[in-house]
C-alpha cells in the first residue's frame, strides 16, 4: 500500500489472493476467499466493495473488464505488479510471525538448561 507498505487487513489479504488465478467479478472474490479461508472468512457485499476501491487507489488491483449479465454489468478485477509484490510481503511477514510463535511452542515443554 502507499504507506511504508503497511500489512494488509486479512480480507484484504484474501481479496488479492482470489485474484491470484486470474480476474474475478465480486461475487467471484467473495466465494473465493471464502474457500481460501476454509470458510472462516465471509466478506459481505459492502464490505467487498469498499475494500475494491481502497485497493484499486493503492494500486494494488485494477479493474481488467466488464460484462453485461442478465442487464447488469459486471466488473473484473486483476492484481497489479505492485499488488503481486504487496501479497508476496504479507504472507513472508505472517509466516515469519508464524515462526516465533511455533519455534516456541516446540520450546513451551522442554526442561530449562
């Protein structure tokens, strides 16, 4: 993102990574986080749609095309270079964040020295 490449929200997180295949309409990224998270995550309409446009301003998305279905436009969005790049942080810094924790974890029941 724009400042000093803050962490992404988790859905923000699992937006990009939908998009990580190719573009998708919204309902398309909703169902897709969806299953990424193993359920756990359900992005509503309007937080979906919020959480688009602040990623588009940032450069991390774009929308790709729009198709007319059932009278309605729908609206694709791809990932950026600079979105590819921002997801590849995220997850390196969760994984390392993930690491204290289970380095310790393993550490928890040993005996001191």
């Amino acid at each position: 993102m724009t400042r000093q490449n803050p962490s992404l929200t988790e859905p923000q997180y699992f937006i990009l990574a939908s998009l990580m295949d190719g573009p998708l309409h919204g309902y398309g990224i909703i169902k897709a986080a969806e299953r990424a998270s193993d359920g756990r995550l359900r992005i509503a309409v309007g937080t979906l749609y919020g959480a688009l446009e602040r990623l588009e301003r940032a450069g991390l998305l774009a929308a790709d095309h729009e198709e007319i279905v059932d009278g309605r436009a729908r609206r694709y969005y791809r990932l950026t270079e600079d979105g590819i790049e921002a997801l590849g942080r995220e997850a390196l810094r969760m994984q390392q964040a993930a690491a204290v924790v289970i380095g310790r974890s393993r550490d928890a029941g040993a005996a001191p020295a």
